[in-house]
C-alpha cells in the first residue's frame, strides 16, 4: 500500500457528521480533522454557553478521537478557530489555556472572524497533525 494513500478515519467516541464529508484525513504522515463544532458527545446536539463552553467541549470531543485517529496532542502542528463572536475571544482563549496548560507546548493557532457557522455555533476548530 502507497504510504501517500488517502484513508478517512471515524471515531466512534464523538458524534458522527451531519453532512457528506470526511471528519478525519489520514495522507502519509499528515493528519487532517475536518472543522468541529460543540456537538454534545451523548446527544449530539449543540451544546450551550457561548464561545467558552464551546471551545472546551470542541477540544474535550478532540481529545476522545485523538486514539482512534492514530495520533497524540504532541502532533498537532496547527489549529484554525473560527468564531462568530470575536468580541468574546477571551473566553475562547480561557478554554484554550485550560486545556493546553501545564508544560505543553500549544500548537500554532490562527483565529479568524466569520459571519456563520454551521448549526448557529459560535466557534468551530480545525485541527491539522503532522505524525513523527
């Protein structure tokens, strides 16, 4: 099997997508996961609290596919966030800090203001891994 080959990757442990595309990526050693909004894990629906909330549950969903996408914090290479709420980045940046505490170094991060986002979220979060 070509190492370049193109695999799609599903994780059970979060709620599965809404429309036809690809939650995860897998080409040679780069790992793309599509844009996640703050999809409950048991419900699947929207979950509550503005930007803050949804950023936590968005990184806490991305933490509980992290196995079953073959890869660790420690590959993420860069996040995009993308907000409808600029004003409220604080509380973004509040969950951020949270989970990305402690000795580990953040990944690179780009933030950019939109108008919408899918299922009225605040905030969607794309994550791209490279694997060592």
């Amino acid at each position: 099997m070509n190492s370049n080959h193109r695999v799609c990757i599903q994780s059970a442990a979060i709620p599965a997508p809404r429309f036809r595309y690809s939650p995860c990526v897998k080409i040679g050693p780069i790992v793309q996961v599509s844009g996640m909004i703050a999809l409950d894990p048991i419900s699947g629906q929207l979950v509550d609290g503005g930007p803050g909330a949804e950023t936590a549950c968005i990184l806490a969903n991305l933490q509980r596919a992290l196995s079953d996408y073959g890869v660790a914090l420690d590959d993420l290479l860069i996040a995009r966030i993308f907000t409808t709420r600029f004003e409220s980045f604080a509380e973004i940046n509040a969950a951020w800090e949270a989970f990305f505490g402690g000795d580990m170094t953040p990944p690179a991060r780009t933030s950019v203001g939109v108008s919408a986002l899918p299922l009225g979220a605040s905030v969607e979060i794309e994550f791209s891994f490279v694997q060592s």
